[in-house]
C-alpha cells in the first residue's frame, strides 16, 4: 500500500506538471509495461548512475529549502561516496555499504537512510527498502548529543561578558532563549515581552523563553546586533561560524552547549513542563525527552531524596 500511494503520488506530480506546461508528460516511464516498480535483476546500473537518480528522486520528494545543497552532499552525497566507482548497484552492494558502518552508530543510520533513497530511486522494492531500513535500527541522538559536560551558569556568563558586542549578542540569545546558533543569526529577534521570536528556521517559526530572563538586560538583548559575517548561505555555513567565534576567543564550551544547557536549566525549573520546554527549543517533547533523558532521571531522583 506504501509503495501504490507513492507511485500514485508520483504520478500526480508528473500530470500536474504537464497540465502546467512546465514538463512533457513521462510516457516512457508510466507505459513501459509490467513489473515496472522494481528492476529486473539482469539490469545494471552504475554507481555513478544510481546517485545522479538518486539526487533527482530526493529533490521531485518535497520543496527543498537554500539548505538543500548542503543536505544532500552531507547526508546522502558523502555516505553514497563509495559507489562511485562500481559497475553494478543492486541490494548486496547497498547492504555492505550499510554494514560497514559500527552498529547503532550514526554513520550507519545516515548511511542507512542515503541505501534506501538510492533503493527507491533505482526500484529495487519494497523488500530491499524494508531490509536497508532495518539495518540502520538502533541510533539513538542521546549519544552524540548529550555525553558531554556541560558549562555552569557562571562560566557561561564569564565567557559572553568578555565577547565583543555583535558576538556577545548571538552567544547571549543562545544561551538565554537556547536557540540554534543559525537561528540567533539569521532568525532570531527579542521582542518587548521577553520572549524571542524565530521567524522560520529548521523547525518552523516558533517563540521561545528566556532562562535566565535577567541575561536579557545584561547582554542588552532587546537590542539586536550582529556580526560583519555573510549570512546569505545555508543555515549550517552560517551557524558554525559561532562555533568559530567562542573557539577564538577561547570558550571551553561548544556552541551547541549552550542550547543543551538552557534545557537543563529548564528541567530544573519546576515551572517549566518538558512540553513547554520542548516547544520552546523547536522540537518535539519525543525528541526532547530522548536528548535529556540523563537529566531529566537525576533532576527526578534529586526531588525524591529531597522529600525523603
């Protein structure tokens, strides 16, 4: 059924397209004959060929944003890499490439996802897809996203005391509102209220809160200031460029720290419900959960021992 919507929802595309006068009708694709939706197993299909179909099918998918360049080289492009120089893609190829990749890691999940769009986009089926799927279980971002430890309060504070202005101001957004580092430079603005508000962004338009609110008269907030960088590239160029900044000036924390430390402060904060605090990072309260599980279990056995 999943594959007969997706055919059905190709198909769509392809007539509305033609009915626009922006493409001429596929006929070669859609009356080719039977068994049409997988390859015969004789056919062979380079590795070069397989991902020049691949980027195509992954870009007739959805709109994709100014970020999609950057997406597909990152996350299908550079795990897909290996295939370029063979003669013959089919489902054992794809299934090595997979499992050359460490169980539950996140290279194996991304070059999971990037088998199963070349698995579509050259029909191999629903079984291949189903099995490649499967091979790229077990990731969970909780690993990569929360082992670390993070900066207190007061080191937090010492660091953007001593950023030069534009600076301080994107650093301070990030750690009062825990933004996303391209949001506080491309998205972001402090209203009146308190709250900031991102217009657009990964997630979608959003507001958030300030935690500490006092952060918001010490760093002036209310008064946006930016950095002399170029800001008309995609979101992940112009993000690391805060990561940039705190290295130079020499932060002992990562850019990103500051947004995880916001959720902590919030799971702490017994007025803040993790829905609400998840709303406020642009994420869902599943993601949110999953990311700060650790704290959310001590912050939980912390109040235990306190009532006891």
């Amino acid at each position: 059924m999943e594959q007969a919507r997706k055919l059905a929802e190709e198909l769509g595309r392809d007539v509305e397209l033609h009915r626009m006068g922006l493409d001429p009708f596929p006929f070669d694709r859609w009356f080719a004959g039977p068994n049409t939706s997988t390859r015969d197993a004789g056919d062979a299909i380079s590795g070069l060929e397989a991902i020049r179909r691949t980027e195509q099918w992954w870009n007739h998918q959805r709109r994709r944003g100014v970020s999609a360049p950057v997406s597909w080289a990152t996350d299908y492009a550079s795990p897909l890499k290996p295939l370029l120089s063979l003669g013959k893609i089919d489902l054992n190829v794809l299934t090595a490439l997979v499992e050359s990749k460490e169980v539950g890691s996140r290279n194996r999940r991304r070059a999971s996802i990037a088998a199963v769009a070349v698995a579509r986009a050259i029909e191999l089926g629903p079984d291949a897809v189903l099995k490649l799927k499967d091979l790229g279980k077990g990731y969970t971002p909780q690993k990569d996203a929360a082992p670390r430890e993070l900066p207190t309060d007061a080191v937090i504070v010492e660091v953007i005391d001593a950023l030069p202005a534009d600076w301080q101001w994107v650093a301070g957004v990030c750690a009062t509102y825990g933004t996303r580092p391209h949001e506080a430079l491309m998205k972001s603005q402090v209203l009146s209220n308190g709250l900031v508000a991102i217009v657009g962004g990964k997630t979608g338009a959003r507001q958030g809160l300030p935690l500490p609110k006092i952060w918001i008269d010490r760093w002036s907030l209310e008064r946006r200031r930016l950095p002399g960088i170029k800001l008309d590239r995609d979101h992940r160029t112009v993000g690391a460029q805060l990561g940039v900044a705190l290295r130079r000036f020499g932060a002992p924390f990562k850019a990103y720290d500051l947004r995880h430390a916001w959720a902590v402060r919030a799971i702490h904060n017994p007025q803040i419900s993790p829905s609400l605090a998840a709303k406020s990072l642009g994420h869902s309260l599943m993601v949110h959960t999953s990311l700060y599980q650790r704290w959310f279990d001590s912050a939980s056995m912390a109040s235990l021992v306190a009532q006891m």
